[in-house]
C-alpha cells in the first residue's frame, strides 16, 4: 500500500489523538448533553420509569424559596468575595514587589493555604469560628462583644466569605506578581519624571497596565464563587443556619443525594443555570480580553 | 497617551543615570521598602500561618485541654495521631489519595501533552474541528456533568458500597479517577508551548529516522519540560485535594479520600476536633514540604500557566 508522506502524517495524528477523542466525547461532550436531558425529566435513579416534564422543573425553579435563596446567596459569594479579594491581594503584591528583604518567605506565607485541602482549611476555620473558639477569645480580650460567626444567620455567609477569600488569597498574588513583573521600569521612570506622585503612578501607568491582569483573576474569581461547595458543606450544617449559606451547588447536592425520593432531574436544572452563567460569564470575558490595549 | 509615548523616548535618549538620578525611585536601599510596610506584610503574612498553627497546636491537646486558648500545649501528646493512625480509615485514605492523583497526574501529563504536540504539530482534516470541541469542554462546569457521571457509573456497576478485595479497590479507584483523566485546559496549554518551538526540530529529527512517536517524546516532551512540570503539580494538588466528586462518587469508608473522609468525621462521631486537627495536620504536611522545596518552580509555573491562558 503506497500512501504519500503526507497522508502518512495524517493518519500518525488521527492515532496519536483517538484516546484523547473517545475520552473527551464519551466523558465531557456526552455527559453535557446528558444533563440538559436529564433536567426535562422527573429524575430519581431507583424508579425504572422517569416522567417527561419539558420545562417543568425549570417553572418550579421560578416559585422555590430554597433555590432563590441559594441564588442570592451565591451572587453575594461574588459580589462580597471577589472585589475584596482583587484589592488585598493587589496591595499585597504591590507592596511584595517593593521589599527586598525576605520576599520569599513572606511569599511562601501567602501563598501556603493555596496549596493545602480547602476542606482541611475550612474545618481549621469551623474551629476558630467556635462560640468559644480562637477568634472570640481574641475579641474578648479585646474587650469587644462576642460575635456569632458561623452560628448567626446574618454573620454565617461574611464568615464563609472571609475563609473564601483568605484561600484565594496567594493564587491572586502570584498572578498578580507575575503581571507587575512584566510592566517595563521605564513607563515609571518617564511618569517619575513628569513629575507623578506615587498615586499617579499607579493610577495611570499600573492600574491601566494591570487590566488584562485584573480582567483574568476577577472572570476566574466570579466562576470560582458561582461554583462555591466545599467550603460551605464543611464550615456550616448542611447551608446552615436557616439556609442562609446555602449556594446553588450545595443545593443541587442536596436535591440530588440527600432528598428521598432523589430529585436529580430538578438538579439537573439548576446545574443548566449554572452552566448558562458561566456561559455569559466566559463570552464577555473574551469580548474583553480580545479587545486591543493601547497605551 | 501621546505624552506617554514621547516621555518614553525622552527617558530612553538621555543618560540612564540621570533619569535615576532625577526621579529618585531607583536607590538601591537594602530595604527596598519602608519598615511600616514589613509590619504590615508581617501581620497579614501571621494571618495566614495562625490558623495553620492553632491546628498543630490543638493537634498536640490532650482531649480536656482542646478548649483552652494557649497556643503551646501544655501537656503536649501523641495520642490524636495514633487515633487516628489505628482507629479509623485515615492511612488507607492517604492511599487512595495517593495512588488517585499519582494516576490521574500520569494521563493527563501524558494525553494532554500527546494532544496538545499533535495539534500543534501535524496537519489533517477536521484539526480545527477537533481543536473547538476539546476547547468547549471547558466551558462546561463539573458540577453539570457530575449527575451524569454518576448515573454512568451506577450504570456501569462502578460503585462499590463495600471493599473486599483488590477488584473492588481497582474499580473505586477507577470510578473516583475516570472524569480528570485527561482535561481540555491542560490540551490548550500544552498546545501553546508546543506552537513556540520551530518546526525545523522536527523535521531534523524526521531525517535522521526518528519514528513519529519518537518526535513527541524524544524531542516534543523534553523541549516543554517547564510547562509539563507546572501541569503536573496543578494536577495532583488538584485531585489531592477534590472534594466534590470523590464525595459523591466514593460510598464505602475504606475507598475515601483524605478530604472525604476528613469531612466524615463530623457526621460520624460528632464534630471531633482532635481527630479533626491531626488528620489535617497529617493531609497537609505532606504537601506543605514539597511546596517549601519547590517553591520557586511552583510559582514559576503558576505565573506561567496563568498568562499563557
């Protein structure tokens, strides 16, 4: 059989990726489809029948509390978590890239619960929030009131929030490190020379510099809180106190894995939310980011 | 900016001492920051490592003194480790932990870069196509196809409610791994560093008789050695520490991951602490010292992944 170099080539390629291409249709592309299925039906694996309901289980999303709770909830995991988390973790970069003296071993603080288990974290936390934990203690000896944390409803989501941001914390640092490294000394040196104030400086060459920066982290931030789980099945009971931690997620696992009967159809749905969200999330995040920078 | 423009030309024309010398930024203090600001570093770098320490601290208490709020034990003990050692599942969970992300960091380095140098490297019909569909699965989230993967796996007998043998370790091993074994993200990355090296190496090697194979692992591999080694590590780190999945996926004590079984022991014996505290020490360590040692290769490699996506 005479086959030419280049179709040689071409079949050499179709081998090199056909485990790669089963896995991502039967394992990525196949489930997606599954789950927009999935969310039309009344879902629960033990029946051997399963109840087309179209749109229903998306109606019902409209009039349930839980779900627009968790709704809320989660928009507020975005909307507290992640601006606050951009302006720490940019001081502190900023003020990284200007010491010179134990850089690393600051860094290494930083960036140390990054690498460990967010559900390790987030027990250490559950202990420090204690009535009679760490925290409060501190505050006592302050002379400060003691404060509810995790057990009051109006405190529960800050306080999931502040372990949430404190874990993102070194991620956002480095990136942002890395971002600082690569806006050239002279851009300083020529607003030094018009005579900018520190403030300046940073307002018009570093701010503008940083945004592709500042753009990457805040998407990655937004889809990260939208996604929020594991801290909060590990910080409160289950979304607790009165339901007030709950995230979409956390319900979804709910629904499907601690309601009898399973009501996987109904989280299929909310998981389809999800995905349209991150959906817009992602699309305006390219419109963005391809958009040129001129300086 | 036109000002910014012809300041920067200013700047480049005169003499660099000068520009130092006039704009005063650029001394050379041992410091390089004033001491308030070490404070400042200081303090928010001790809240970052005091919750790391309360949890040795406690890890150390006796059960009557877990309470108590000195951060040095007073009568420091052994005892929350052996429990944890010899009366729950706690070394064969960093087993599965192990041995899942040991394979899964395996084939991902190895299909994700096969993946990424074919893409970049050869040319056939339908690449583009191939290309856009590996890169739509990110834009999935986990959390949609988990309910599927699990009906899947039910499907398939893949769910172990109890372990008696090697079987059924192989297949929990396997029901905990199958979704991460390969990952579009790391396909994209790959395919970006294997786009910067030249064509010319190749087609060398081409003539020099080195099969096609050869070409991706004897030449492709060794010359994206750095991007390989940051996949790595953000691979295992991420499937040491997965929660989600192996949660819902894993029913039978024995097949549990650290994190798994980390969040079991609130249910099971009522918020235990000292268990609780030990075995996080135990999880974290570990991952702790490599960082220390690799600290610079790892933020390198973050900082790199991070800008080229």
């Amino acid at each position: 059989m005479h086959l030419t170099l280049a179709k040689r080539r071409w079949l050499w390629a179709y081998a090199f990726l056909l485990i790669p291409l089963v896995f991502f249709l039967t394992i990525r592309i196949w489930p997606a489809v599954q789950a927009f299925k999935l969310s039309l039906y009344d879902y629960n694996p033990l029946d051997t029948e399963h109840t087309f309901r179209g749109l229903g289980n998306y109606s019902d999303l409209l009039h349930d509390t839980i779900f627009r709770r968790a709704l809320l909830n989660t928009f507020l995991y975005v909307l507290y978590g992640v601006p606050v988390g951009l302006i720490v973790s940019l001081a502190i970069a900023l003020g990284l890239k200007r010491v010179n003296q134990f850089r690393g071993f600051l860094r290494f603080l930083y960036f140390l619960p990054y690498v460990t288990a967010l559900v390790a974290v987030s027990w250490i936390w559950r202990w420090l929030y204690q009535p009679n934990g760490l925290l409060n203690n501190i505050l006592h000896n302050l002379g400060f009131r003691d404060l509810g944390f995790l057990g009051s409803t109006g405190q529960a989501l800050i306080s999931v929030t502040v372990v949430t941001v404190w874990y993102g914390l070194g991620f956002q640092v480095i990136i942002f490190l890395a971002g600082l490294e690569g806006i050239p000394d002279v851009f300083y040196e020529a607003a030094a020379l018009d005579g900018a104030t520190a403030w300046q400086r940073f307002r018009f060459v570093t701010l503008p510099l940083l945004n592709p920066t500042i753009v990457f982290l805040a998407v990655i931030g937004v889809i990260q809180s939208l996604q929020i789980f594991t801290q909060i099945r590990n910080l409160t009971t289950n979304g607790g106190p009165l339901n007030s931690t709950t995230s979409l997620v956390l319900y979804v696992y709910q629904l499907s894995f601690q309601t009898l009967p399973a009501r996987m159809g109904y989280g299929a749905a909310i998981t389809v939310v999800l995905f349209v969200m991150i959906l817009v999330i992602t699309v305006v995040q390219l419109t963005v980011l391809t958009r040129r920078y001129e300086y | 900016m036109a000002t910014a423009a012809t300041t920067t030309a200013a700047a480049r024309t005169r003499p660099r001492t000068d520009v130092e010398a006039a704009i005063g930024m650029r001394r050379r203090h041992w410091l390089g920051g004033p001491w308030w600001l070490y404070l400042l570093l200081l303090l928010g770098g001790l809240c970052m490592i005091v919750p790391f320490l309360w949890m040795l601290s406690t890890s150390f208490k006796p059960n009557p003194e877990i309470y108590t709020t000195s951060l040095i034990p007073q009568h420091p003990t052994l005892t929350n480790y052996t429990n944890v050692l010899e009366k729950t599942h706690f070394p064969r969970w960093f087993l599965n932990s192990l041995i899942t992300a040991g394979i899964t960091t395996l084939s991902v380095a190895f299909f994700d870069s096969l993946a990424g140098f074919v893409l970049a490297k050869y040319n056939f019909p339908g690449k583009r196509a191939i290309f856009i569909m590996i890169l739509s699965t990110l834009m999935v989230p986990t959390e949609m196809l988990v309910l599927p993967w699990y009906l899947m796996s039910v499907n398939n007998h893949w769910v172990r409610g109890d372990v008696t043998g090697i079987g059924d370790y192989a297949v929990g091993y396997w029901s905990i791994m199958f979704p991460g074994l390969m990952s579009g993200f790391g396909v994209f990355l790959m395919r970006q560093f294997f786009e910067s090296i030249p064509d010319d190496l190749f087609d060398a090697a081409r003539i020099d008789g080195v099969s096609e194979f050869g070409l991706y692992w004897r030449i492709g591999l060794p010359s994206v050695r750095p991007a390989i080694a940051a996949l790595c590590i953000f691979t295992f780190l991420g499937n040491w520490n997965a929660f989600l999945w192996p949660l819902i996926i894993t029913n039978a004590d024995k097949l549990r991951t650290i994190p798994v079984g980390i969040s079991f022991f609130s249910s099971d014996v009522g918020s235990a602490y000292d268990l609780i505290m030990a075995s996080a020490s135990l999880a974290t360590l570990p991952v702790v010292i490599v960082f220390a040692i690799f600290q610079r290769q790892i933020i390198r490699g973050i900082a790199l992944t991070g800008l080229k996506s």
